[in-house]
C-alpha cells in the first residue's frame, strides 16, 4: 500500500514537470512591447519607393540572417531561427512592434536602433509589409522634422512655487500653441532624475502648470537642473533642459567636488594616491633588483 502511493505521487510529480516544460516550449514567445510603442505609426508612406529603399537597407543588414523574405531560407543554424518576415506570425505584428522589435532586438536578434535612422528603419518594415496584400497602412501625423520648430519656455512663481511650461511651434504661417500635448517635467537629482508630479496634457494654449514641491534642494545658488519631456502627435517628442532657481540653496558638495575613491584621478583621496605610487615604485625596485642579480649570476657562470 505505502509502495503503491509513493509511486503515484512520483508519477504525478513528473506529469506536472514534464507539463511544465512542455507547455513553456509549445508556444514560441512572442514580443512584449510596451503599448505606446506598439501603437506607433510610420511618418513615411509606404509605396513602391519606400518599400525599394528599404530592400537595399534589407539586404545590407537582415539577408544574411532572415533570408529572402517569402523564401523561407533564413539562417537555420541559429537558435531561434530568424523568422521569414513575409510569415503571418510576423504580419500579425503591428508597424509599431515591428518598429520596436528592430530598434530594441533581442538576444540573436541585434538593436538597429543606432546603426539605421528611424526613416531608415520604417523604410525596411515598408519592404516586410510589400509581401502582405491584405494590409493597409495606418499613416502617423508626427513629422520628425517639425520638432526642431518648437519652442518651450519656463516661468516659475516663487510665490505659489509653480512651474509653468509653455510650448509654442514657430510655423511659418504664425506662432501656434501644441495643443493636449502630454509633458513630464524632471529635476536632475545624483542618480537620475526625479518626475515633478504626473505627466500632464496642455491647454489650447500650449501651456500646463507644475506644483513643484518647496523642500528641493538646489546648488548653492538654489538652482535646479529641470528638464521637460513633451509628446505632441504632430511635433513628436521634444526635449528641453534649464536651470532655474526652483530650489533651496544648499551648500553640501556635491558628491564629486570632493576627493574620493569615486572620483576622477584628479580627484582621488591622497593616501590613495601616496600608497598607488609607492606600491608602483615598490614593484620596479623588486623588478630592478631581481635584474641585477640575473646579471650577476651570469656573470659569475661566465667567469
Ligand atoms: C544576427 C542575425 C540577425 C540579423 C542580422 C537580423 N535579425 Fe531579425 N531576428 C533574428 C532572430 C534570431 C530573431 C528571432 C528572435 C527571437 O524570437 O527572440 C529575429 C526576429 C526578428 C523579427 C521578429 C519576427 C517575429 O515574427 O517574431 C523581426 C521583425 C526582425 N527580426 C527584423 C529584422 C530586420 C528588419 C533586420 C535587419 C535590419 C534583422 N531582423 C536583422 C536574427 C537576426
């Protein structure tokens, strides 16, 4: 009886595992992309044109590994082997996880992202989508050109602590606000940087208003490093740095004004330094010492 129940548990036991491994292997892992990027749309209308520059781009950097697309002659030696890019799994994927897939990689699968520009990689994805009569693109209204037309200001209210960000693009027919653009205002901090409230949408006038908190501390003068991120549909994305006396000066060094085994050589601890050279000194007197004896001994078998 006792036998009996022990061998059922191993028997269960090894279904569960044997389960476990099957299941993980069955379905090829697909892409996890981040849903702003999935939802992405090309700038650059695919036709006949964009999709022949992107072949160039294709045979130059994929072929060797994906094949002819529709072919089905991809790499087989690799692991995972390259998907044929004309295939449906990789149809069903959205411009914006194509996008993503190529500029970010994976494991076999290399980062172009600062090898091809984005006008380059939206080219090769018009290619991939050439083989697939039934899709139909989805244009983006973003240009990227047009972020270079924006320009953003900063205004802080030392009475209520407010930041007030305004963005404007200069278009050559007038001054026009970016209107429900998202924008994320960051203080730089030693480690990274620190998000200023939440990411905020701005008025019909380009403008969003920041509580910034009282307690942030400055440099000496009681300036802070900011940074504004803005998401607008048609400008893309913008940076814009500044440093505005938003904080409460603080004359603490900062933490590489000072000597310290962290710092740059100019900058490192002097009995760091003092113990380096004397060891340094140290093993060419040794090296030096040991020489002379060789020569020594030589000469002694000489004689
Ligand atoms: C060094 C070999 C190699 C090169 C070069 C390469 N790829 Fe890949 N690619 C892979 C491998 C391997 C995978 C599968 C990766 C995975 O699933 O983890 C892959 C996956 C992909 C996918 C996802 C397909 C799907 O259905 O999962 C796309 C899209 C893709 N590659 C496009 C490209 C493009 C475009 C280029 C050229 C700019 C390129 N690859 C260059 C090896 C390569």
């Amino acid at each position: 009886m006792f036998k009996k129940y022990n061998y059922l548990k191993f028997s269960i036991s090894f279904l569960l595992i044997a389960l476990f491994f099957l299941n993980t292997n069955a379905q090829k892992q697909r892409w996890d992309v981040p849903a702003d990027k999935k939802a992405k749309n090309s700038y650059i209308k695919f036709d006949n044109a964009s999709s022949k520059d992107g072949e160039a781009i294709y045979t130059k950097n994929c072929l060797s590994c994906h094949g002819n697309p529709g072919k089905g002659n991809s790499m087989k030696t690799l692991k995972p082997i390259p998907p044929d890019l004309y295939s449906s799994l990789t149809q069903e994927l959205t411009d914006g996880e194509l996008f993503y897939i190529i500029s970010v990689g994976r494991l076999v699968m290399p980062a172009f992202k600062d090898i091809l520009s984005e006008e380059d990689r939206w080219k090769l994805i018009s290619y991939v989508r050439s083989g697939n009569k039934k899709y139909v693109q989805v244009l983006s209204k973003t240009d990227p050109n047009k972020s270079k037309l924006v320009k953003i200001k900063l205004d802080f209210d030392s009475l209520t602590n407010k930041i007030k960000v305004i963005a404007n693009a200069a278009e050559k027919t007038g001054i026009i606000p970016l209107k429900d653009a998202e924008v994320s205002l960051f203080a730089k901090r030693y480690f990274g940087k620190l998000q200023i409230e939440k990411t905020i949408r701005t008025n019909s006038e380009g403008i969003v208003i920041f509580n910034f908190p009282k307690d942030l501390p400055g440099d000496k003068a009681g300036l802070v490093d900011l940074s504004v991120k803005i998401n607008d549909e048609v400008y893309g994305e913008i940076e814009f740095q500044n440093k505005l006396k938003v904080g409460i000066p603080t004359d603490k060094p900062s933490l590489t004004e000072k000597r310290a085994i962290w710092n740059v050589l100019k900058k490192a601890p002097i009995w760091l330094i003092i113990t380096y050279t004397s060891l340094v000194f140290l093993v060419g007197f040794v090296l030096l010492f040991i020489v002379k004896n060789l020569m020594k001994l030589r000469k002694l078998g000489n004689n």
